[in-house]
C-alpha cells in the first residue's frame, strides 16, 4: 500500500473518531436532558431532530401554567420566562428574559425580595410582594428555590394574588356593613326595651287602676280585660323578639361550664311554672363543656318552659334531662361532621307531643303548632334555640309522639 493511501485511511479514521466522540457526547447529552434538538448531516444536508423526552413534557407543562415561572441568576438576571409572567406584566417575552427581576418589582417591595433571595440561595423561600407593570401595582405570592447544583439558577413560582386581594376588600367592606347593621340592631333592641315597651306597661297599669276604681258592666270589664290581655301579650312578643336579636348579635365568649348549674340557674327562672304546673325534673349528671354560658342558659330555660307549657291536661309534668358522647357518623343528620364526637343533650317530656310532619317547622320565627287560645307563647322560643345551637356550632333536633310527649336533642362538637 503506498503512502498516499495509508494518509487517506489515516485522516478517515480520525475523522470517524471525531463524530464517535461527538455522538457520544450528543447521546450523553440527550440522557441529561439537556438538547431539545440536534441537526445530522447527510450528504451536504442537515437534517433537524426534536427531542419530546420527559423534560419537554414537563417544559409545556410550565409553559401552560396558570401562574408564572421564571428563572433568574443569583444577582436577579431573568433567564427564562413562561408565557403566563411576562403577560402578567404586560411585557413581551423579548423585554422580559434578559433583564433583570428588579426592573419589575415594585419599589416599595424591593428589600421584601432582596432578603426572599438571599434566603432562596440557601434553599426555599416565599412570601407576598408587589409587581409593577406600567403605573400599575400587582400583589403576588413568589415561591423561591435554589437550583444548584444541576442548573446556576433559582426557580420562582408567581402566583397572582390580585382577585384575593379584591376579594378581602370586599368581605372587608362587607364586614363594615355587618357592624353597622349590628349597630343598627342594638339601637332597635334599645328602642324596643325603652320606647315600645313603656307604652304597653301605661296600659297595662292605668287599665287595671280603672278595673279597680270604677264599676262597669260584665261586658265593658271583659273588653278591659281583652285590653290588657293583648298588651301582655305584645310586651311578650317584644321580649322574645329581644331575646332573638340577642343570639344574633350577642359577642361569643366560650368558656368551660357546667350543664349542671346551667340547669339549676335555669329551674331558678321557673321557679313559678314549676310550682304552677307540679312539674317534676329528673337530671342525670351532666358535662362540663365549652358553651356562651347566658345563651346556653336561655337555651335550657326555653326548652323547659316548652315542656311545661305544652304539657296534657290533667297529667304531671315529667321531664328528663340526660347526655352522651357520640360519634358524629352516628348521627343522621346532614349537619353532623362525621370526623368528630359530639355532646348530645336530650331534653325529654311527656307532653302533648306533635306529628313527625312537624319536627322542622317548630323551629322556624313565629311559626306555632296551636292557636293562643290553647295555649300561650309568641313563636319564637324555639327558634332562639336552633340560632344558638348553630352559635355553638352545633344543632337541635326534635323527635314526637303526639299524645305521649317529645324528646329536643342539642349535639355541641366535643372538644
């Protein structure tokens, strides 16, 4: 073989050694994820490849995003930019990669970022600053990660926070409308227990004074008697819608109580109607539990004045007072959190009872089962007690038997 040959064989060989050493780092490259594409040359002409590896699908996955993803050097130089960024700031992509984060960072959030940063170089961080696109500010949530070793670059989540921002101004707004309507029903509840009431009492007083001093005929005395009837009755109506507007607009304050004096405080109200009525109370021991000590004492004063109120002519009064821990899945009612235990305090009596049709409608304001003529009441005492059995964040169910009693059940979630 003569030399001109072994040269021509020689430079082949190198050659082919070059492209070996290439493929081999083009391959090794591939497996690192780091070439989207790569051109081979086939008789003078490039051929170009795309790349969809897992990489890629995880690059259209980032560039759909609903927030923003940017990286960024450690002295803030925007390397790369998804779509969902640079339209958040109303900046083209050309004006956005290549320049630096704080060109678009609010000035009043400039040293919140700066100390977000430094901290990110050592890991994570996040916290909420402000953008500035134009004259306009835009509050975000930034989540900050360092991507050292594998890449020179710290990743950063945005996360538009300007319709939560618009939303708390709203609840903000409303809440300022919330306290001056409860202004406006604290001056109704002090006008109702002053000015509304005072009149009732007037003719209530000077109605009876005249029944005292004057003789009038059977049929004049019954219309005065009518007379301060329906004044009672109206200053009943008063009090009851006071107490309502009360378990709305009382201030919450929970404490450890025990049920066993709210009964008795509450038997102390009725001392009269027990007496009246010859009604006997039987209570087991009860739980200390966190209840609004003066709402949960209205609540057991209303429950116990029902059952004596509606109790079957000619038959005692027997109500039983009882409680027990129970499992929230155990409870049908669509109310229960099936995750929690609940105290359930049963209030038991053997009244007139009602048909099952009703066990919802009690409940509702003014709603009555049995015209005043029967027996007294204004309609609302039960509704006071489901409004605060939902201030304990709980809630009051009632099972009857017409002609043999019922039975109110309140669960309050155990704590």
């Amino acid at each position: 073989m003569d030399s001109a040959k072994q040269e021509k064989y020689k430079q082949e060989i190198a050659d082919l050694k070059i492209r070996l050493e290439e493929a081999e780092q083009l391959i090794d490259a591939i497996k690192a994820g780091e070439v989207d594409a790569f051109a081979v040359n086939n008789d003078n002409k490039s051929e170009i490849f795309t790349l969809q590896s897992g990489d890629y699908a995880y690059r259209v996955l980032v560039e759909n995003f609903s927030e923003g993803a940017i990286n960024i050097t450690d002295d803030g130089l925007i390397v790369y930019s998804n779509k969902y960024f640079h339209e958040l700031l109303r900046s083209p992509y050309e004006n956005t990669v290549g320049n630096s984060i704080y060109h678009f960072i609010h000035p009043n959030s400039i040293n919140s970022f700066t100390a977000l940063l430094t901290k990110a170089l050592e890991g994570k961080s996040k916290g909420e600053i402000n953008l500035k696109a134009g004259q306009k500010s835009i509050p975000v949530y930034v989540s900050l990660t360092s991507l050292y070793p594998n890449l020179p670059t710290i990743g950063i989540i945005v996360t538009d926070l300007s319709e939560k921002k618009n939303n708390e101004k709203i609840l903000a707004a409303k809440n300022l409308e919330l306290e001056n309507i409860n202004r406006e029903l604290a001056s109704f509840s002090y006008v109702a227990s002053h000015d509304l009431k005072e009149p009732l009492r007037k003719i209530q007083a000077f109605s009876k004074r005249i029944l005292d001093v004057e003789k009038f005929s059977a049929k004049t005395e019954d219309y005065f008697q009518r007379i301060i009837s329906a004044a009672e009755r109206m200053q009943n109506l008063i009090e009851s819608l006071l107490q309502f507007s009360k378990a709305n607009t009382t201030e919450l304050t929970f404490e450890a109580y025990d049920l066993n004096k709210i009964v008795e405080e509450a038997k102390s109200y009725l001392h009269e109607n027990i007496i009246e009525t010859q009604a006997i109370i039987e209570t087991e021991h009860l739980p200390v539990i966190n209840v609004v000590p003066i709402q949960f004492t209205q609540f057991i004063t209303n429950l116990l004045d029902n059952s004596m109120k509606y109790s079957r002519p000619q038959v005692q009064p027997h109500i039983k007072i009882s409680s027990k821990l129970i499992d929230g899945k155990k409870i049908d009612h669509s109310l229960a959190d099936k995750q929690k235990k609940y105290h359930q305090i049963n209030i038991s009596d053997n009244g007139i009872g009602f048909e099952k049709q009703y066990a919802n409608k009690i409940f509702e304001l003014f709603q009555r089962l049995h015209g005043m003529n029967e027996y007294s009441g204004t309609g609302i005492g039960l509704a006071i007690c489901k409004k605060i059995a939902s201030n304990h964040n709980g809630f009051i169910i009632a099972e009857g038997t017409l002609g043999k009693g019922s039975t109110f059940s309140i669960f309050i979630p155990h704590e």
